[in-house]
C-alpha cells in the first residue's frame, strides 16, 4: 500500500499546511495551545490533527494519509451499523456498508492530503451515536 504518491500543489497545501506545522510544533495530546473549534479552509480541524497523529506517531512526512486510508473500514464498520439501527438485515447492511467504504472519494483521497472523507466519517460516527443514544433506557429521576 502507497500512501501519499500525490505530487500536486493541491494536495500537499490544501490542509497539510495546518498538519504539519501540528505534528512539529505541537504536544498533540496537549490541545492548551491548539484550537480544535477553530476552522481551517472552512473544515473543523478534526482531520489535520488525525494526520498530524499519524506523521508524528510514525515520524513519516508520507504518514498523514494513513488517517484516509484507515477511514475505509471505519466507514464500512459506522455505515454498517447504521444501516443495521435502521432496520436492515445482516446482509442489505453489509452491501451498504461496502458501497460506501469503497466509493471512489474514499479511495482517491487515501493518496491525498484531503480531508473530506475523515468528516464524512466524523458526521457518519457522529449521527450512529445519536440514534444509539434514542434507545438507552431512560432514568427517570422525578
């Protein structure tokens, strides 16, 4: 598996000009001197700090695209569940969850320095937690 073989301006300075200064300059697990509210180019900056995570665990500048490549079976996993919570059998659940994992911005960007498939998967994790949340049971406290 190659990661990062994408030499164009584009995909080097779309977002790892936020990535990288992260992973040098940054304790990661200190968020004291890192806005995570603040927005890079219009996205959160949830998905530079998965790639400053990866370049500085590995040390490898080629690393950041591990976060996209590892969003392929995250998506399958979150978009079978949901499939699952709404009322879809094992099987329909499965080709779902493959259809989406597989679909061509998840394994283009896995080469990239984009970060759109990490936020659809922020959103997709985001919206399964919800509908989790809808059928605990609730505690009435009065």
């Amino acid at each position: 598996l190659t990661v990062g073989i994408d030499d164009s301006t584009d995909t080097y300075f779309y977002h790892l000009n936020i990535t990288i200064p992260l992973a040098l300059h940054h304790d990661l697990l200190n968020t004291h001197g890192y806005d995570l509210i603040g927005y890079s180019q219009g996205y959160p900056k949830f998905g530079e700090l998965l790639q400053a995570l990866w370049v500085k665990l590995t040390g490898q500048f080629w690393s950041y695209g591990l976060a996209s490549v590892w969003v392929i079976p995250a998506s399958y996993g979150t978009t079978y569940l949901l499939a699952r919570q709404v009322g879809l059998d094992k099987s329909a659940a499965d080709v779902v969850g493959l259809l989406y994992a597989f679909n061509p911005v998840n394994i283009t960007q896995a080469t990239t320095g984009y970060i759109d498939s990490i936020q659809s998967l922020y959103v997709l994790g985001c919206l399964l937690l919800m509908m989790k949340a809808t059928q605990l049971p609730r505690l009435a406290l009065f």
